[in-house]
C-alpha cells in the first residue's frame, strides 16, 4: 500500500557564510598581528630614543607633567596607526575582502591601536636600549600571536594555553574586530572595557618609570 511508503527525508543546505572566502575569516587576524608587531616595535624604540637623546631629561625638568609629554606621544602613535590601518585595508582589498565602514568598526580599530601603543610605551619605559625593547617585544608578541587562533584552533590547544590566549590582549583585539566584520553582531563592550583597562594601567604604569629613567 502506498500510504507504508515513508516518504524521503530531504534535507536543505542553507550556509551561513556562502558570500565569504577563507581569508575573509583570517584577515582580521592578520590585520591585527601586523599592527600589534609594527606599533609595539616603534612605541618602545621611539621612548627609549628619546631618553638616550636628552629629551626625556627636558620633559621631566619642564614646568609641566610628564603626563602631557605621554598623551601627547599616544596621539602622535595613534596617527601612525591611521596610516598603517589605511594601508592594510589596501592591501586586504587587494584580496577581494572590503570591510563596510561604520562607528564600530572604526571604534574597534582605534581601541585596539590604543592597546598597543600602550603596551610599546610599557615596554619602552621598562627597557634601556633599543635592542633590549625590541626583544622584549618580541618576546611578548610571539606567544600572543600563536595564542591567538589565527594559526591554531583554541579547541586544538592545552587548557592552560587556552587561558592564556583567550586571556591575551591580541585576542581580544581580534574578537573585537571579528564580532563586527565578520559576524555582525556589533562591539562588544566587556571586550572594549577590557582593552580600555588594560591601555589605561599600561600608561599609567609607564609615567612613574619614565620619570625615575629619565636619565641613562
């Protein structure tokens, strides 16, 4: 009898990221390693520099904080940081990945250059040449960039290095960035305070050292 005959299940495709390629999903990895890299490595260099020249000297003997001196070199950072995200975004569209413009995306990129600006001048103030502040960035960056999931799968690594990445500024900054472009699902504002935090203590840190190393 046909009415015993069960009927065929069919089951429907439906992919949630059909209009994405591969490196739609890495590119804000790799934005953000690039930048991370590149900001920390001129942050500290260009700290440590103007301690060895004398100007350090000057600020702190100047009628006026070393607080001003440190904003002052975080805007002047962040601008570079304009320049370098510009070009990046070129250069990902280059690969067919073009990111559509908006407050968040832009408020995004401009906490996670605050991030490591922050971090390079801990790292400058802490260092005492410029090539000891250069392995120290590079000791930091290095286990932050393998701990970030862009080249390992957080499922694939030991719990404590699992902590450890998702614990990591550079994770967060690429969540952050990720959430928006690649997930829509707008700026995370724990992932932003926690940035914002942790940019804050960073520079605040750097002002006491700064001024006690002011001179080599």
């Amino acid at each position: 009898d046909p009415k015993n005959i069960v009927r065929p299940v069919t089951l429907n495709v439906r992919k949630a990221f059909a209009e994405k390629k591969r490196f739609d999903f890495i590119a804000p990895g790799v934005m953000m390693i690039t930048l991370m890299l590149v900001t920390m490595l001129i942050s500290a260099s260009s700290v440590v520099g103007e301690r060895r020249s004398g100007t350090m000297v000057r600020t702190v003997l100047a009628p006026r904080p070393i607080s001003l001196f440190i904003i002052e070199k975080v805007i002047f950072l962040l601008g570079l940081c304009a320049v370098q995200l510009a070009l990046m975004l070129i250069a990902v569209a280059l690969f067919g990945v073009y990111f559509s413009f908006s407050l968040g995306l832009l408020t995004a990129l401009a906490i996670a250059s605050l991030t490591f600006v922050a971090l390079g001048i801990l790292i400058g103030s802490l260092s005492k040449t410029e090539n000891t502040a250069l392995l120290t960035t590079l000791v930091l960056a290095i286990p932050m960039m393998f701990l970030s999931g862009v080249f390992f799968n957080f499922e694939a690594m030991p719990y404590f290095m699992n902590i450890l990445g998702n614990l990591s500024p550079l994770t967060m900054c690429i969540s952050l960035l990720e959430q928006i472009v690649t997930y829509g699902i707008g700026l995370s504002a724990t992932t932003s305070l926690t940035l914002i935090v942790i940019s804050v203590l960073a520079i605040g840190i750097s002002i006491p050292l700064l001024k006690k190393s002011a001179v080599v």
